[in-house]
C-alpha cells in the first residue's frame, strides 16, 4: 500500500507507453520463469509476457518500462542472474539474451541465432516487500541498481494534473548527457567523498566500490540537472547504495563507530547536510 508499483505505473502513463506487470512467483527458479521455453514434444515455443514485452520493446523507439512485481518473492539471483551479468557489460551490442538454441528461419526477425539484443530504451523496475515470506535481496542485485525505501504507507493528496509526453529514448539520452556535461561532480566533493570512503574502509571494513563510483559520476549529474542539489545527491548515493551494507554487520558493536561517522559527515560535508545517511544511522544507533 505505500504505492511501489504506481510510481513507475504513472510513469508509463507519462510517457504514454503502458508498463507490462510481471508477477514474480514463489515457484520461479531459472530464467525460463522470465524468457520461456521450447517444448521438445509440441515442437513450440512458449513465450512468456516478459518476453513479449522485451520483444516489442526492440520495435519502438519510445521509453518501454517492465515492472517484476513482489521481485524477491522468489530468489532474484535465480531467475534474473542473465540479465543483471548482461547490463554490466560496457558494449550495449554485447547485451544479448539465448531465447532458444535452435536457430531457424521460422525465429521472428530480431532474433539473431537464437539470441535476442535487450534494447537501451527498456527499463526495469523491481518491487519488493521485506517480511517473512520472502527473500533477502544481496547485494549482487543491489549494488547494480538504485534503490528507493518507502516506509510509510500511502497518502492521499492532490497534484496538478500532469499532461503526459511522446519523447524518443535517444532524446532523454541525450539530456542524460547533456547533464554530464553541465552538472559533473566538482572535484571538491569527489575528494571529500574519497576520504569518506577510507573512513569506512577503516571503521567497518566495507569499500564503496568502482561501480557505485561509476553510478555516482553518472546519477548527481541528471538529480542536479532534474532541480536538486549536489549535496542531496551525494546523500542519496551514501544512504542507498552503502549504508544499505551496514544491515550485515553487528550493530551492536559498533555503537561508536556509528557515532563517529556521524561526525566524519559533518566534518566532510558541513552540518544537517545529509539528511538521509544521518537518519539512517541514528536508527542504526537506536538499533545498537
């Protein structure tokens, strides 16, 4: 209730492109739960909506959402490992998913050997739910996208109607890169955020990582140019993609640590700057 599959729902109706639900099942163990399979005996493919959805996707030049609803319901590294390994690879040609290993003329044009090419211009959502019946997400999953906590339920309230956009992939690419150009990181704030990083390495032995550095580079560029600040980025970054680590450590020995790195913040960033990381360790702190 606190409207996880709305948001990226109205999305898809501000692009005017409906998403495609994909109910993630308990059952789901491999990646035939997403692609499908090929039926040895009626000699038949049979696809999934998934598929579907990333099929039409590779004929439209518009933004094309997929949401894999209750994601952890099942193991996410199960069904999903293809795709997570695939996105990671710096060439986008490369992303190329094995449909069926048995290539013919009858296989739908872009399919290409079997394969068929993820297009830049499809998103993926994931929802999820922390309670007993599902699964802990690691940070394999984690750490290769952002993550948005919504821990309050839904709220009624009144917006300005919105009116929705027809915009090609390759044009909010090209805004996408025109924040990188106007709104890189300062130099200033990568070097507070290095010594952020040794202050963690050495109180809790946890490192950022190249790859949030990479998404770091690439997300406070587009919040700026989206109206927000440098800092409130940074913050973002911090409390989703690091102190989001901390849940496996044991908190209750690091009660000063904890302290101490509120402290480093302050020192690094200025006070009450970021918001979201402070509040995140406080309950840290409560927890300890």
């Amino acid at each position: 209730g606190t409207g996880k599959t709305s948001l990226p729902y109205a999305l898809g109706k501000f692009f005017q492109n409906d998403v495609q639900i994909c109910s993630v099942q308990p059952s789901w163990r491999d990646r035939s739960e997403l692609i499908g399979y090929y039926n040895e005996f009626t000699k038949k493919f049979n696809e999934t909506d998934f598929l579907k959805a990333v099929y039409e996707a590779t004929y439209r030049e518009d933004n094309c959402i997929i949401i894999l609803d209750e994601m952890n319901l099942a193991r996410v590294e199960y069904y999903f490992a293809e795709f997570l390994s695939i996105m990671e690879m710096p060439d986008p040609s490369e992303w190329k998913v094995e449909v069926t290993n048995t290539p013919s003329a009858d296989n739908p044009r872009h399919l290409e050997n079997g394969k068929l090419l993820i297009p830049q211009n499809l998103w993926f959502f994931g929802t999820a739910n922390n309670d007993d019946s599902t699964f802990t997400i690691t940070d394999k999953v984690y750490d290769r996208a952002m993550s948005l906590q919504l821990n309050n339920k839904g709220v009624a309230f009144d917006a300005e109607f919105t009116e929705p956009v027809a915009i090609t992939y390759n044009y909010l690419a090209q805004l996408y890169n025109e924040a990188q150009t106007n709104y890189p990181v300062s130099e200033v704030n990568l070097g507070r955020f290095a010594k952020l990083d040794t202050f963690v390495i050495a109180k809790f032995h946890i490192a950022f990582g190249n790859r949030i550095m990479k998404q770091l580079k690439r997300f406070v560029p587009n919040y700026v140019a989206c109206g927000g600040t440098e800092l409130e980025a940074l913050d973002f970054i911090f409390s989703s993609k690091v102190l989001k680590k901390f849940s496996a450590l044991n908190l209750a020995f690091l009660h000063e640590e904890l302290k101490q790195l509120a402290t480093e913040l302050e020192k690094l960033f200025g006070k009450n700057t970021f918001k979201l990381s402070n509040q995140v360790i406080d309950d840290f702190i409560k927890m300890s």
